[in-house]
C-alpha cells in the first residue's frame, strides 16, 4: 500500500467494533471449563519479547500485545493498530494514525507516543536496517506519528508486520523506555489477553484472561491479521516438563493442547480417536549450532571449517525428527522454503559427513585440546538428543567436550555470556528458527555476521555483511535471488554458523479445540481458538 500523504485520510480503514459488556455473574466468576483452555508448552522463564527471541516468550507477547501491521494468511501485511497510513511522494516520510478503541491493560490509553518508543526500543534488537535508515521517530498528536528516512526502504511496512522474533510489539512508554538489555516485566500489553499476574506460578502454570474492553478490527480472522477475537475466556499455560505425562494430561482431558512432542509419540496421538496431530507451521524449523566466534577454538576459522565438514545432518535428523514425514537436510542459509534457496558453495555437505577432513582442519586450527562446552537443553527433547550426538562426534576426532546440562532458562541466561567458559562462558549451543524466516536476511537473527551486533554466537564477516547492506536496495526476485548466491558463498567460506536439517514439528490437541492459526514462524496465538462443550 503506498499513497502519498496528502491522500492520508482517504486511505483509512475501519476501526474494530466492540465486544460485548461481560455480565456481572462472569464477572464474578471464574470462567467455565469450557470457555478455558489449558495448553502444556515449554515454561515461561523471560516475560520481554524484546528482550528474547525465545519461542515462549514471542508466544507470550502474541496473547498479551499488540503489533502496528500484521501478515495475513497470504503473508501480506495489513494493518492492525494502524487505522490510516501514508507515505510522502519522495517516500522518506511515514505517516501512521491509530484506530480508536486502543488501550492498555491497566486502562490507560494507547498512544502515539508508546509507539515511538516501542519502536525505536525494537530497532535496536530486530530492526536494525529501519533505525540504520531512520532520520527521525517522533509523534504530531496523541494519535498520530511519522517515521522520517534518511533515504526510502521499501520494506519499512513489511518490517513492522514481521513474524521473525522478535516481533515489533508495542509497550507504554514507562516499559520501551527501558534499555534493550534490560527485561521488562510489567506484563502489560493492549491485546486481547491479559496476563493474570496473581495467578501465576513460576515454573508451573501462567494464566491468561480475555481482555474484554479489547476492541479488535472489524475484518474477518486471517492469518495474524483482521479481528483478534478471543473465543475463550481463559487460557492457563501448564509447564509440564515430562513429555509422557503431558501426552497422559492430554488423553486424559486435563490439557487441550501440547506442543514439542517426540516422534515416538506421533502414533499414539493418531490412534487416539480423541487426539489430532496437526501441522501450525507446514515450513518447520531449521536447526542450527551456534559456535562462539569470541572464545577458543571457534574464533579460528578453520574450526569452525572442521564442524561444518563433520556434522552428518541425517544423524542429527534421526535423533531429533525420527520420522521422516518431518525431516529434511538445509544446505542452504536461506532455507528449504524460500525462494532464496540455492545450492551455492555447498560442496562441503557429504552423506554422512567427513570426519577425515574435519580431523586435519581442526588440527590445521592449532586446536590444543581447549575444553569445548556445548550448552545442553535437558527440557528440550530435540536439542538435547543433538547435543548428546554433538558431544560423541566430536569426542571422535579428538575434542575435549563437556556438557553443560540445564532446562532451556538456564541455557537463554548464560548464552548472553562473552566470556570464556572459565568465566561461566561457553563454546556451541543448538537452536532453531522458523525456515521461513530465513527469507529475509534483514531480519533473520540467524543471518546476521555483524559481531558484537549480530545475535549469540556473534559471527563477524565484513564481507558478508556489505552484502547483506545491498537486501533492502533491491526491487525484483531476480537481484535478490543473484544477491544471496553471493551471500551464501561468503557464508560457508567464514562459517557463520553449521545447520543441522528442517524440521517440521507438529502439535497434538484434543478434536474440541478448534481454530488454531497455521502461519509460518509464528507461535501459537491464543486468538481465534474455540472449545467446543
């Protein structure tokens, strides 16, 4: 959408309308069995979406926030917050006014202002390239603001709809005023959830309630975009860490829902007339080892050549996805899904993998038997059988491996840490990221070599990154495609990272629970789900 600012008003679209008063026996209540959805997911350790790229916490922000544009089922962004948009003819200057009916959970009212701030507090974790290009962030009125460009970026709209964590949620003012580095743990967002704060129990349960003076937009659901409707009343987040029990919660009624289920489930769940295995994101998740780029050994590049050399992705497909409806290789830093994949400088990948080659380049390295450690999830199936093969196959050719075992809590608080494993630092840990995601280099944490600016890890190649400064410049799928062959054959030559296979992960829930929204990348938005009686 592109109109120029004089054209502003004529370009508005419709305000939400609202839902309808509560009664005073709901009130006073606590909501019915049937208007409350319990889901076992990961547990909630990091509250700031900002702060995190963490699944838990981006599924948080989604119950509890709210973004200025959302993608559609199409992944076409549409306005959300934004009641009437426009650009200037030399396109540098943005102009947004929200829609009425916006207000924060503790019944204050949104305004232009929390924008500001929330977005200039998000471009300094993922929006980079925007702030890059950003002369001015300021507001005119309580409902209106303008981002002014130093030169125009024609994805600044795609930016804003984004569904890479971390998503461009808005905060009041007194929370995106906070530093980047420092969480924010108010819980009080304008979505169509609230947070019930006095309900939580950490490490156990976190409870959202409907947010009933929520007005969302009066377009039908689609996608992340149009009417945010919470169909339910309550929805009570249960951390159940052992995955059979969870499974047995689910059959049993006691949960509606489970996500990170172990393939060797899958056939229990579709035999269960009760139960259906469902797909949210048919493009899946690419895993991936992260080396630290400031410590020894992986500061040299011929170890991190020899890592790259040694993994035998099937291996790893096997013991993180062992059915193979799920699984496939990724050579590519682009992906399996988009349509930047390519083949470029993949010579290296072998069936198999080659350890003898990885044995001489990690001896080429000078590697002098330095402790490696690699961070081991034990609450996370999947990243916690890769690290135990990561640990064996590297012991094979000679590394000095530790593990160091903790829930995925503790592996997001130490993996901020730069210093060396002496000092409480560390060496690998195992992630993944949506593989649509990796389609947009701008904004895909994995894809970013800027060093102390680039994500855990802080790979570090100039090369690289005056190539991916070009993303944003280039105006049809033919430059962007000849741009990421470039990208991708510096990528292996330095080693950003080493990927270990895509990964579709489906999730069980009870036939009752209806509703559950399918887009690539995104976690499970509380929206728009039905409990049937």
């Amino acid at each position: 959408m592109t109109i120029s600012r004089r054209d502003l008003i004529k370009t508005g679209m419709a305000a939400g309308t609202a839902l309808s008063f509560p009664s005073v026996l709901r009130a006073q209540t606590s909501p019915s069995a049937d208007r409350t959805v319990r889901m076992a997911m990961h547990d909630l350790t990091v509250f700031d979406p900002i702060f995190t790229t963490t699944d838990p916490t981006q599924t948080h922000g989604l119950a509890i926030y709210d973004t200025l544009f959302a993608l559609d089922s199409e992944l076409r962004p549409q306005p959300q917050m934004i009641g009437k948009w426009g650009v200037s003819d030399d396109k540098k200057t943005y102009t947004f006014q929200l829609r009425d009916g916006l207000g924060w959970h503790d019944g204050t009212r949104v305004t232009a202002a929390d924008c500001v701030v929330s977005i200039r507090r998000w471009g300094q974790a993922g929006g980079h390239v925007l702030m890059e290009r950003v002369r001015d962030i300021s507001k005119e009125d309580d409902e209106t603001f303008t981002v002014v460009l130093k030169e125009p970026l024609g994805l600044l709209i795609d930016m804003l709809a984004r569904i890479a964590a971390p998503y461009p949620f808005m905060m009041r003012v007194k929370d995106a005023e906070r530093p980047v580095a420092e969480q924010v743990t108010s819980n009080i967002g304008s979505g169509p959830f609230k947070f019930n704060q006095s309900l939580m129990r950490p490490g156990s349960s976190y409870t959202y309630d409907r947010n009933e003076q929520y007005r969302p937009r009066s377009e039908p659901s689609n996608g992340l975009a149009g009417g945010k409707v919470a169909n339910v009343d309550r929805v009570i987040w249960e951390n159940i860490a052992d995955q059979q029990t969870a499974l047995a919660a689910l059959q049993a009624g006691e949960v509606d829902f489970e996500t990170f289920l172990p393939a060797d489930l899958y056939p229990v769940i579709e035999n269960d007339p009760n139960l259906v295995l469902q797909v949210l994101n048919k493009s899946g998740n690419d895993f991936c080892l992260r080396m630290n780029f400031l410590q020894k050994p992986f500061d040299n590049v011929k170890a991190r050549q020899a890592i790259l050399h040694l993994i035998d992705q099937e291996a790893f497909l096997r013991v993180m996805a062992p059915d193979s409806r799920f699984s496939r290789p990724v050579t590519s830093i682009f992906g399996n899904s988009t349509p930047y994949s390519n083949d470029e400088n993949t010579g290296w990948f072998k069936k198999g993998g080659d350890p003898e080659k990885a044995k001489q380049l990690l001896k080429e390295s000078g590697y002098a038997g330095d402790q490696v450690v690699i961070l081991d999830p034990t609450d996370w199936a999947e990243g916690h059988a890769a690290c135990q093969l990561l640990a064996a196959t590297l012991r094979k050719i000679g590394v000095n491996v530790e593990l160091a075992s903790s829930d995925w809590g503790g592996l997001v608080a130490r993996r901020s840490n730069t210093g060396s494993v002496e000092n409480g630092g560390w060496n690998i840990f195992i992630t993944n990221d949506p593989d649509y995601v990796q389609g947009d280099p701008p904004s895909a944490v994995f894809l970013n070599a800027s060093g102390d600016k680039a994500w855990f890890g802080w790979p570090k190649s100039d090369e690289y990154e005056a190539l991916r400064a070009k993303w944003p410049d280039l105006n049809t799928l033919d430059e962007r495609k000849a741009l990421a062959r470039e990208m991708q054959r510096v990528w292996w030559n330095f080693v950003g990272d080493v990927r270990l296979g895509q990964v579709v992960e489906p999730i069980a829930r009870r036939k009752m629970l209806t509703g559950l929204i399918e887009l690539p990348a995104v976690q499970v938005p509380f929206w728009n789900m039905r409990k049937a009686s």
